[in-house]
C-alpha cells in the first residue's frame, strides 16, 4: 500500500499538480513533507524550502 501511495504523489508532482491540491488530496498537512516524494521525480526541486515556495507561489495567484 506504501509505495501506491508514494507512486501516486510521484506521479502527481511529476504532472504538476498544485501543491495545494496535492496536500489536500493526500492528507499531508506540510509542503515540505513532499520534499521525500519530490526526490525522486526528475526535474523537480526536491528541497523543503522549494516546494514551500512552490506552494506560496501558487496561493498567491
């Protein structure tokens, strides 16, 4: 069940589903927790820092 999970959030950060969405569909209550997620999707920032920015970033539009 784990790595379904972890294959979903993957595949959602690699579409570009907004942060915000992404955290409300998952239950993840920070940014930042993606950032082990986020590690292994090519191309992403996979910082805490970057991903929260991301996430501000899209709240502010």
């Amino acid at each position: 069940m784990r790595r379904a999970r972890s294959s979903f959030i993957c595949g959602h950060l690699a579409a570009g589903t907004p942060v915000g969405v992404l955290l409300s569909i998952t239950g993840i209550a920070e940014a930042g927790s993606l950032a082990r997620y986020a590690r292994h999707v090519p191309g992403i920032s996979f910082s805490e820092g970057a991903l929260r920015e991301r996430w501000r970033a899209e709240r502010a539009r």
